[in-house]
C-alpha cells in the first residue's frame, strides 16, 4: 500500500468515507466504511495524520482514533467549505477535509476529554430549561391576555395571577379545558424540571390533569 501521509474522515452515523492522501498530495486511497469497520481499518493503518470535521461525534472518534496511535485533527467547518471542489457529498468532504487540514496556517480544534464534554452537556442542557420555561410563560401570558390578565415579563411577575385567573374562572370567563391546559401551564413553570417533589410530577400530573375535572385541580393549587 502506497504510505499515507493524511486521512480525511467524513463522519456520519451508519457509512463514513476515507480520503488517503500521500505527502506528495497523491490520492492514495479512497472508500466508504460501515460504523463498525472504522476502528478496525485505523488499527491496521501505519501511524499518519487523521483529519475530522470538527463536528457532532468528532471528539469521541478523536479520542478513540487518537487511542490507535494517530495523530487527530479536528478542522471548524467553516474552514473546509473553501477546500470543496465540487458538488458537496461525502467523497468530496473527506477530500476537503484531508486538503484543508495539510495547510501549514489551518488552525485545529483540541479534543475535548469525556469529563469536558460531561461538562459542557450540563450547560447545554439548563440552557434548554431554560428556554423551555420562558417559552412556557410567555404562553401563559398570552393566553392570559385573551381574558384581560395582564402579566408583567418575569418569572416573579407570575406569583399571584393564579388567584386572578381563578376569580375569572369563578366568573364564568373560562371553560373547564381552558383552566386544565392554564394550570398545567403553570404547575409546569412552577417546578423544577430536576425536581421530584411532590410539588411538580411531570408525568403523575399531566394523567391528573386530564383525568380530573377542572374544578377539583383549582382547589388542590388554591
């Protein structure tokens, strides 16, 4: 086998492309690998360069590819777009990948280790919470508004409009399946999504909610 200087790996979920260049820049092998043959064919590759974009799975392939004795590169995606010669598929990305990161000036992203990405998942995931618990009070809010309650922008600002809402319901303003959907609404912001008090059951409560009427759910949050 004619030596490789360089690897380009397309990743993907099922078949990945290779793209093996010389140091000369010669192709010196080119084919597709299923998920399972990926780290079989790096064992049996001399030690060489093996370039990814640096993208979703980058960093595991990085560690366990880097494990085989290679030396991994992760390239940023907005740096191979230019090394693209052709129509975009998968044998052009891996070739892109394999040119882009021989440039002496590209510039390359660390491999992040189990415990970073551990890390960086936890943020990402109150992130989303996050702004899944803001998308929810804003709903409730205009849902509010279409009654006449008004709710000042704030998580706190929302402390006392279930006892507003209720004197609407008490009104006759509501029906029983616009109380059900609000006050899920609410016990929903109300908890915390980590939470397994008895205060906030996602699960047990949204079979209450819809299995109870709405007069019954207004005197357990009254």
């Amino acid at each position: 086998m004619t030596e490789i200087a360089i690897v380009g790996l397309d990743l993907a979920k099922r078949v990945f492309q290779v793209h093996g260049a010389t140091a000369a820049g010669g192709v010196a092998i080119h084919k597709k690998l299923s998920r399972a043959q990926v780290l079989a064919f790096f064992a049996d590759l001399p030690p060489c360069v093996v370039a990814m974009e640096a993208c979703a799975t980058a960093h595991y392939w990085a560690r366990e590819i880097g494990a085989l004795g290679h030396t991994v590169r992760l390239v940023p995606p907005a740096y191979i777009k230019p090394f693209v010669k052709r129509q975009k598929n998968d044998a052009a990305d891996a070739e892109a990948i394999a040119e882009a990161a021989s440039r002496p000036t590209m510039r390359f992203v660390e491999p992040k280790s189990p415990r970073q990405q551990a890390r960086a998942m936890v943020f990402r995931t109150r992130d989303l919470f996050v702004r899944q618990r803001t998308q929810t009070i804003n709903a409730l809010r205009a849902h509010l508004a279409e009654h006449g309650l008004i709710a000042a922008q704030g998580l706190s600002n929302l402390a006392g409009i279930q006892r507003r809402f209720c004197r609407k319901l008490q009104q006759g303003v509501q029906n029983s399946l616009s109380a059900d959907a609000l006050i899920l609404r609410e016990r929903r912001i109300a908890g915390s999504p980590f939470s397994h008090s008895r205060r906030f059951d996602l699960f047990g409560s949204c079979a209450r909610f819809q299995s109870q009427p709405a007069s019954q759910l207004l005197s357990e949050t009254l």
